[in-house]
C-alpha cells in the first residue's frame, strides 16, 4: 500500500473542471515531482489533495480516506501543503507563523524545539523573528512557508511552485532544504514545479499533466534521459 494512493481524481472551479481522472502514488519516504505548462492542472491537484477545493474519485493517505475531510483533518492526518505565492499570514509576527503551522499539536516543549530547528535552517526566521511576516522578501516568505509547513511534523509535504518568482541563489538553497528533510527526516515530498531540471535532480518519480491528464509518467532517470518528453514538455 502506497503512502498516498489517489485514483480517479476530478476537481474545478464551479462548472469548469480541471482535472479529468488523475492517478497518481507516492511511497513513504519518495520524491514524486508533478510537471506541466500553465494550465496542466498541477495547482489544483494540490488544492484537491490539501482539501482546498471538493474533487470526486479517491484519495487515500496511509491507508485512510480523505475525501470529504476538511483541511486542519487532512493535515492532522499527516499531509502539508505549502501553497503556490508563500501563504504566509502577512499581519502575524514569523514567529506567530510559526506556531499557526503547529496549531493542531499539544506537544509545548516539541513545538519550541522545531521553531529552534527551523531558526536554524534558516537563520533569517531567527533574525526577523518578531518581524511581521509581510515584510519579509518574498525569498524570506517561501522560506517561512517551508517552515511553518513543517511545524505540523507531516508525513507527506505538498510543495506547490515553491522557485516562483525566487532568485536562483535562494531556489537552490530551499531545493537543498527540502533535500535534506527527505533524506533527514524520511519526510515524502509532492513537487509541483515548473522549472524542470531542478526538480529532476530531486525526484526519484515524475508525473506529467496536459490539460487535466497524465500524459506520462516514470522514474525520473527517463525523464532526463528521454530527449523527445524534453523539448515537448520540459522546455529542455
């Protein structure tokens, strides 16, 4: 049985639907990477899968349904998403981010022992710590996002564009991070991201969307490898 399991997947927006019978897994512990141009899905599949929007089909993580689940279950359950343009409560402090990320936990003593972790993964939280999030860069955002995602201890990281609109020195730091928590913490990550040869150095499994499909899918060897999906799909 597969950490995450979901067959059939369809969502949308009020009458328009996006997604058309998506199936995708992710084992414990993997790095599945989800590619596509503009308008493939990809968002919204995370929406769907985080609880952000109703979908029908199936969607089944650690063996237990989440259909119908609403999005503080979904993460109690174990899955976090970081969204698409950071998220970050932009009036709370980044420590007050912090602690939103570790709502649904009573472990005092852990959570202020992850908000040291994370300070010190990314030193700049510690330095801005009283700051008012909003103010941050958005490099200083996506880095909070991270953080503050993973102060619920989740067994699965949904990461959705997280190199958008982010300077290359930055990207490749949080690539580094998210590498290390996987490899670290054994913590599954769901990449949606469209910049494609970075996320193929992290992945081990890719799925690639056209318009609300699976158009191919495979390790990610055969996606650096196959020089056809490249110049189609990848713009490599």
């Amino acid at each position: 049985m597969s950490l995450l399991e979901v067959t059939g997947l369809c969502a949308g927006y009020g009458p328009a639907r996006v997604l058309h019978g998506l199936d995708l897994t992710v084992e414990a512990g993997e790095v599945v990477v989800v590619l596509g141009a503009n308008g493939a899905g990809k968002t919204t599949t995370m929406r769907a899968l985080s609880g952000l929007i109703p979908h029908t089909g199936a969607i089944s993580f650690d063996g237990t349904p989440l259909d119908g689940l609403a999005p503080p279950q979904i993460v109690a359950a174990g899955v976090s998403l970081v969204p698409q343009g950071r998220g970050t409560f932009s009036h709370l402090s980044v420590l007050d981010n912090l602690r939103v990320g570790a709502a649904l936990r009573k472990d005092t003593a852990g959570i202020a022992a992850d908000i040291d972790t994370w300070c010190g993964v990314f030193p700049i939280l510690a330095r801005r710590a009283g700051q008012e999030a909003g103010t941050l860069s958005g490099g200083e955002q996506q880095m909070l996002a991270v953080a503050r995602a993973l102060m619920s201890r989740p067994k699965l990281l949904l990461c959705d564009e997280p190199s958008l609109g982010l300077a290359p020195k930055i990207v490749g730091e949080l690539f580094d991070v998210l590498a290390e928590v996987n490899r670290e913490q054994g913590t599954a990550l769901l990449l949606v991201e469209q910049n494609a040869d970075l996320a193929l150095r992290l992945a081990s499994r890719v799925y690639l969307l056209e318009v609300g499909r699976v158009v191919a899918e495979g390790d990610a060897d055969r996606f650096r490898g196959d020089e056809s999906i490249r110049r189609a799909y990848l713009g490599l």
